[in-house]
C-alpha cells in the first residue's frame, strides 16, 4: 500500500467548483490517444523537436509525431506505482499494449519522498524517474525547486483551473474522498458521520491509518473532522480537538488502522480514503461498508508532473497525454478512484456508467475547493504541535 505516499495530498472540501452532472467544460474530453505511427512530415517535426523543451503535442507536429518520438524511445521510467493502487497496474499494461513501450516502475511501495529523492540522486542516469504521481505539497516543493518541465495535455482545459499550475509544471489526476468504512458483521449500527462515531456504541472501534504528521490520509481524516466540527481550510485545531474527544469517550484506537486491523476486528471502524477502503478493505472483508460522512465532504487528489531532467521526455510527455484521454481518466475510475476530469466526462457522456455509479455517494454531490499552500503548511503546523495531546 501506498498509505504514507504523501504527507499531504491536494485537498478538497464542499465549496465552488462542483463535480457532479451538468458541470460545463471548455473543451471536449479526448478519445484514447492514437496508437498508430506518424507520418513523415509528423515523424520530421519529432525528430527537430527537443522532446525536452515540449510544452505541448503541438511541438512534435501533434500527437502522431510524439508518438513517434515516444516509440524511439522505447523505455518510460515511472515510480511507486503499486499495481493494485488506481488501476495502475491495468493502466500500465494498456500503455504498454498501445505503443510498444517497455514500463520501468521503480521502488513501488516508495513514498513521494523517494520520488523526489529519486529525481535527485539519478540525474542523468538512463534509470531517473520520467515522470512522477506526488502528493501536493511535493509537487509544490519539487515546483519550487525546478524539477518539473511544463507540459500541456491535450484535455488541459477539462482539468479544474484550482487543480492544476497554470503553466502546466504539475495537475492533478485522480482522488477519493475522506471515508468512514466498517464491517457490518462487528459494526450493529452503520455510521453516518464524524459526529455519529462519538456514540458509545463504537467503543474502541475506530481508527485512521497511521500517524497525521506522517502520513498523508491520516492527515486528511483530521482535516475532514475539523470541516465536520467547525473548522475550516484555515482551521483544522478542530478536528484534533474532534480526535482528543473520540479517544476521550474511547472510541479511539490510537493505532495504525490497516486491512488486517479490519479483518482481525482490532480496528472495525477505519477512516480513510474511499477508494482505498474498495481496494485494500473490501477485498479481504465480507460485506464490507463504506461512507462518506454527511457532515464533511473532504477530498484529496495526487499530481502528475514530468521531470525536467527526463531521460525518456517523449515518453514520459505520451504517457501524460495517455492518462488523461479518457480511456486513461476511464482507467482511474476502474480503480475506484475519481479522475479529475470527471465533471468534463459526465458532461461529454464519456465516462464509464458503471463504474462511476459503483463510487460511494458523496451527501450534497461533492465540490472541489482547494486549499492555498499557506493553508497547508499552517494545518500541517498546526498537526505537528497538537497531535501529541492526542496519541501521548
């Protein structure tokens, strides 16, 4: 599992950008990219083109010319993709079937952490990263520090203007919103919110996955308490306040809630993200449960960007283009995750009926409202100082 993938990833709470049916986009979602070679004046523009300094298909004469470009290659360099974690390992394969690139995934258990440290430490080395799937405040610090090469994908208009630079260094490409999952055969009576995990009925139930000051989920079930208790996207002392209580009334388990916590009754109540709780919890737990709270609607989304040091840049630059047609947002939601071009392909009528109505419903529809990296940093301040009065 890639639990700790991410100290924090981007962030959402019920707020302005809905991604729900009738949402509009200003352009149409692509189909899957072409798999066929280019022509010869497309194959002319990739062979003049620095893949490197591409900022968009436009620059190797469209998609016919990356593809030909990213098919000399021949080799994508990915990290910490778990085969089981968003469909990855379904995703991969049909890339690989599409056009004949070999995929490296380096170090697939790894962190974000080791992402970075990855981009750093092979610099130059025909085995660096070519593009990488961070948590948000890693895109934002490997922004900074000018690790991402800037590019546009096709559909960059269907990505939410909140969830993406404007200059196309980062974007985000797929989440799932804070959940309360709970096996029905020990849990009597089904919860339905933060609040409703207060009832003396879930004594020494309930659980997130790990610490918040270190990982990434766990941090986001203390910023969807806060949202349910008062607080705000400034202001998650609430949900720490919210946890203090629950171990106060001992509900809290102040451990690391896992599958196998689950499935042992340890920890029969866990709180974590929702598509994580589909594919890490259900699979091992009858009749497994899962809720989105009605009194915190709280999302999160990981990032893509390409590094600016790639040693396959067309490939990597093809792959992006591939996970944000829709046959590659399509494959997120086979997943169980929830792609971020979603609004723009209900819109379009081309996403996947099925699997969307599978998701867990989200009270209200859901919404997209983003946090400011000030904000981040306070609330992850703020974690770091009080969670101790919690776990001490």
């Amino acid at each position: 599992m890639r639990a700790s993938k991410a100290i924090v990833a981007t962030v959402a709470a019920v707020g302005s950008i809905l991604l729900a049916a009738g949402c509009s986009s200003s352009s149409s979602s692509s189909s899957s990219p072409a798999a066929g070679g280019a022509s010869s004046t497309a194959t002319g523009a990739a062979t003049s083109v620095d893949a490197s300094t591409a900022t968009s298909a436009a620059a190797f004469g469209g998609m016919s010319g990356l593809i030909a470009a990213a098919k000399k290659e021949g080799q994508l360099n990915v990290i910490t993709l778990p085969s089981n974690w968003a469909n990855y390992g379904a995703i991969m394969k049909a890339f690989t079937a599409m056009y004949g690139i070999h995929i490296t995934d380096a170090n697939p258990e790894g962190s974000s952490a080791n992402e970075i440290s990855a981009i750093n430490e092979l610099k130059g080395k025909s085995s660096a990263p070519d593009v990488v799937d961070v948590g948000s405040s890693f895109a934002v610090s490997g922004d900074a520090s000018g690790l991402w090469a800037p590019y546009k994908v096709a559909t960059w208009n269907d990505i939410p203007a909140a969830a993406k630079a404007a200059n196309g260094d980062y974007y985000a490409d797929y989440g799932g919103y804070v959940a309360i999952g709970y096996d029905p055969s020990k849990v009597k009576v089904a919860p339905t919110s933060f609040k409703s995990l207060l009832n003396p009925i879930y004594k020494n139930q309930v659980a997130i996955d790990g610490d918040p000051t270190q990982t990434g989920s766990a941090f986001a079930a203390v910023y969807a308490a806060a949202l349910a208790n008062g607080g705000s996207l400034s202001n998650i002392a609430p949900g720490i306040a919210y946890f203090k209580q629950l171990k106060a009334v001992g509900n809290f388990v102040p451990t690391e809630g896992t599958p196998a916590t689950v499935q042992s009754g340890a920890t029969p109540l866990l709180i974590w993200w929702d598509y994580l709780l589909a594919s890490e919890v259900t699979p091992v737990v009858k009749g497994f449960k899962i809720v989105i709270p009605s009194d915190a609607q709280y999302a999160g989304y990981y990032d893509q960007a390409i590094s600016a040091t790639a040693p396959d840049p067309a490939a990597a630059r093809l792959w992006e283009e591939f996970l944000y047609s829709t046959q590659g947002q399509n494959l997120f939601l086979g997943g169980e995750t929830r792609p971020i071009e979603m609004s723009a392909m209900i819109a379009n009528g081309t996403i996947n009926k099925t699997e969307e109505a599978a998701l867990p419903t989200v009270p209200g529809g859901g919404g997209l409202d983003l946090p400011t990296t000030a904000q981040n940093t306070a609330a992850e301040n703020v974690v770091t100082q009080q969670w101790p009065s919690v776990s001490g």
